[in-house]
C-alpha cells in the first residue's frame, strides 16, 4: 500500500467500500504491522471480508519506472498485480508510483489483442449532468494515429458499458474545429474514425469544451489529456478556495454582510456551494483505468484522500461488473481488421 | 475589422479606449459605410483622435491560411499591418482570422532576429494576485527545444516589463515535475535554460499550477498551450455560469432561501461572486499579443465582445509604452550567442 499517505488513507477507505457494498472482499497487500492496528475495534462482519497479504515492501514514488520494475521482486504492487494475473483478484487499486504501475501492468497483465499500449482513462462529469470519458491522460505521450483510434474505441465501450449512454459521441481533442487543423496523427486518426460505422465520430473538440458535455468520450495522446485534465482540476481548485476562503479585504458591513458572517450562514451557503459545485470536485472522481489490459488495474492520485481513494476502489467494483477487459477485446474483435 | 461580429464590437471598444486614454490615436481600417454610422452623435474630442482607413473586404473567418495570405490585398488586415509596417501606426489589434493574421504577421513585418517563429502570447491573473504569462497559446503546434528556449526569453522579458516583475520566474509546462519526464524538446529546453544566467528558471510546472501563480512565465508548445488556456477558461465559464443559473431542482424554501430570492439579494450576491472572481473571467485579459515579430500585433478572440476588444486595445498600448519588440531584441542579443 503505497501513495503519499499509504494505509492511514487507504485502509479506512477499505473500511468504507465494504461498507457500502456487501457483496465486497479486500485484499489489502501491504506491512501488516502497519495496517493491523488500523483496523482495530473495527465491525466483525466488515473485517470477514478483508484479508491482508503481506510485503515487506513498496515501490518507492520517485523510482524511475524501469528501475523501479527492476526491483519490483516483493513489493506490494508487483504482489497486487500476481494477484490478479492469478486470478485471485479481479481487480488492482493502487495510489502508488504510476510510471511503474503502468510498465509493470503491461509486463505481467499484457495488452488486449489489437491494443499497441494501454491507455490511462477517466470519467469526468459535466454540465449536463452527464459525464465524459477521456482517455489518454499520461500513459503515452507519444501517440501514433492508430493508437489514438484504439483509444477511441475503448473509450466508446467504457462510456457503452460503464456510463451507460447509448451510441457514444466521439471526439478528438484538438485546438480548433476545422479539418485542417491539429497534428498529423490526430488528422490521420479523423479520418479512420470517420470511416468506422459502428463509432458515432463527431469531429474535433476544443478544450473549453471539456466540461460542457459536447462529447461523451473525448481522446488524445498522454501529454494533452494529462494537461487538460490536471488545468480543470486546478482551476477548480482555485475557484471552490476563493469561494470557501475569507475576503480579507472586504470592508462593507452592510446588514447583509453581518448575515454572511453569521457562522450558521456561512455554514448553510458553503452548503449550497457544495451541492452546486460538489460534482466537479476532483475527489469525487478520482481513479484513473489503465484500459487496454487483459485485467483491471486502477490508479488512485497519489495524494487521494479516504474519500477519493474509495472512490477509486468503487471504480473498480464497476469495471469488474461490466466486464471492460472482455467487452474491449470483443469490440477490437468486431471493429479493427484482422490483419491488425 | 473582421472578427464573429465586425464593427459593431470593435467601433464601440475603440471609442471606449478613446474616453480612457487621452494620449490614444486610432486608426480603425474596414468599411467606412459601416462604420461612419456607428460614430453618429459621438464626442467631438474623441473623433478627432479616430481615423476611418477604408478597406473593401475583410479576410475570410474560415478561410485557410495560406490561401487567405495570397487573396489578402485589399483586406483590412493587411491595410492594418501595412500601417504598422511603415511606421503610420504603432501597433495593430485584430479580431479576425487567426491563422492569417499570424501568417500575414510574419511575412510583412518579419521576425526579430533570433527568433525562428513568433509565439502568441497572454497575460492570465493567478491566485497570487500577480500575473502569469504564457505562451505559446498556439501559433506554432510542433516546437523544437530551441524554438522553446526563445519563447521562454521573450516571456520572461514581458514579464519583466508589462508585469513588472524583477527576475521573473521560467517554468516548462509538462506532465510532472520530475526531470525524466515530458517529450524530448522540453527536456532539452530545460538543459539550455538551466545554463543562461539571466533566466530564472525553476524547472517544471503541471497544469493544475496554471492558476496558482507558482511561475512567473509559462512556456509550452501552441497544442499544449492552447489547450491549457482553452481548458482553463472553459471551466471558469462552467462556474460562473452555475453560480448565475437559477438551481431548478431547489426543493427546499426555509426563510434564508426566501431570501435568496428576493432580487436585491441575488442583485447583491452576484456583485459579491463576480468581485470575487471577476478577475478570473476571460473577457478581463482578452488579448494575445503576437510575440517576436519587429512590430506589435495583438489577436483578441473572435468572439469577444466590446469589452473584452478594448482590453485587447488596452494590452497594444501597453506593448507601445513598454517598447516590448526593442526590449525582446536587445534581450536576445545579450543572451544567445551571436552564431544563432
């Protein structure tokens, strides 16, 4: 159990999902000495669904990835992820080290047929109470065309299956809506996706549209998906701190004012602000699927809180419902030439 | 004057600029028919500061580039930057066809020397209080290291003195903040920053930092660059368009939502919200200024409207007062070696 915060985060977030799902069974692999007292005076029922499976140790945040799979050998994630190449879990969340994450994923899970690598993808909400899913957020930052069509295609499937909305509209993400506008791959990849009947391709989309719904999946390569996402959540983050912070410099004391500074006010308007705001709030989304791989594996931010990290694990939990890893390889199958 | 809406933006925003710079002269280039109307019972004082340069047609808002630079005679675009090329103005500001502009831009008033392209530059506001510049915001999609280098000396001296900030801080936008990580020009920009003693450069900054004032300078690629500002703005309008929306799915009614209600109050918490975040809005910065070319010439969004055209009036009468090409060139000269 690695991430910043390591276990005081992620086991009572453990503790919540069992909670909240009944049908649940944890596998917490980490130092037992350090998750044991966490789940002390805990309800028995909750604790029957937990089991720990010892290492001694975890992949350190700042390892470089190929180092850090080097001398993987006896870390909690490299054990998580024999967990699930066995078969004895159906999924892995993990708030760890992503670079290694994702190349130890990809070595011990291997990629769907038809899959050149595996992508990091999302869902984020949006403003029509709706949601998006965007995929690559940092897996690649290199991406050919084919690449980034693969991605269009299991970014359909995610927001079929797992958003649930019927004939996804599709989009590449780029700086202008014109055909002739963009990068060469992401021009290259327009046109294979404009000649796949069984993917609802709108065209191109810019980044003010992230959050207005426009698309349902919205796709391009690691760099600027990782760059779209992360300005949204910090502009956010700005905003709902403008909001919850004291104007130091507010001088009126108007009698609606006095109102305003009232504690019980101010604690019913943050309320208010919440319910406006709550959904666009990065925690309440966090969790990022490497899709592409013969098996789940989930990246949880590496500062995620109980909150977040749970709700990673609840990404999870649906993955695993839905099937992603087989209704991806049937789509592959359906929609990309053999000879690929 | 091109642009989504024409004259019926820009005349109004050029008088207003009139009224709050006394020393401004203004030379509006389109069609006199449409614009003399717009000028009926306007002061006196003002009008003799404006000048009508007629033009017969305007460049296409769709048309491609290359294609729009070879039919441009006759356009008022080029009339605009025939005026700054032979000295009768100091500056010109377009709402019009970006791809032209830059294309018309660098072909008639040429790149100062050292620099290979010019790069589309903004001023944002950050938390700090402060302003952050970035560039390039999408004049050039495909950057090598070196092109990186230029744009972080040509931020760094708007930084320097439009902002006014002594030894600004330089940062590269990537995905992380480690040295490893990011495509390869941004890493060999960072080698070449880190070796000029004149740049601050303080390595790395991610997305969420946008907003947050941790650099001084932001410099990045024209895809990654407009995507971030395109991201950014999306989701402040996102906000702002939740706080003004009424919440139709409002059940509750106690006595402070009554309140609420009543339209003095919602009067006075939307003055509130907007003080608050007013300076985060858009249309306060409108206004990239096209940076490296041995005159000024400042983009404003298409769609802007009165307001936001005069602040991109505003950021053209800053670059005159800051003599922002003279200070780029002499900067240049002092820091890259003669042979480039």
């Amino acid at each position: 159990m690695g991430g910043d915060f390591g276990p005081h985060v992620t086991v009572p977030a453990a503790l919540q999902a069992l909670a909240s799902n009944p049908q649940l069974k944890l596998l917490l692999v980490g130092n037992p000495e350090t998750i044991s007292p966490l789940l002390a005076n805990q309800n028995a029922e909750l604790l029957s669904r937990l089991q720990i499976v010892p290492a001694e140790h975890v992949v350190s945040n700042d390892a470089r990835p190929s180092q850090a799979i080097r001398s993987s050998h006896g870390t909690s994630m490299r054990i998580a992820l024999d967990l699930v190449k066995s078969g004895k879990a159906r999924a892995c969340v993990s708030a760890g080290n992503t670079g290694a994450l994702m190349g130890l994923a990809k070595l011990m899970l291997k990629s769907i047929e038809g899959i050149e690598r595996p992508a990091l993808m999302t869902v984020i909400p949006n403003l029509k109470q709706q949601k998006t899913v965007v995929l690559d957020l940092g897996a690649n930052i290199n991406c050919n065309s084919r690449m980034l069509v693969q991605f269009a295609i299991m970014g359909a499937v995610m927001a079929e299956y797992v958003v649930g909305v019927a004939n996804p509209r599709v989009a590449l993400l780029n700086i202008g809506e014109e055909e002739s506008k963009g990068l060469d791959n992401i021009r290259e990849a327009a046109i294979t996706l404009r000649n796949i009947p069984t993917i609802n391709y709108i065209g191109y989309v810019e980044g003010n549209e992230l959050l207005t719904g426009k698309t349902d999946v919205l796709v391009c390569d690691g760099f600027a998906g990782n760059v779209t996402l992360k300005t949204m959540e910090g502009a956010i983050r700005v905003i709902l701190s403008l909001v919850k912070s004291p104007d130091g410099q507010q001088k009126q004391s108007s009698w609606l004012m006095k109102l305003f500074k009232m504690k019980i006010v101010k604690k019913w308007l943050l309320r208010q602000i919440t319910k406006r705001f709550g959904h666009l709030n990065p925690d309440q989304y966090n969790g990022a699927t490497l899709l592409g791989l013969r098996g789940i594996v989930i990246k949880s931010h590496g500062a995620a809180n109980e909150h977040a990290f749970k709700a990673a694990i609840d990404q999870a939990i649906q993955a695993i419902e839905k099937q992603v890893p087989d209704r991806i390889a049937a789509r592959l199958d359906a929609v990309l030439p053999k000879s690929e």
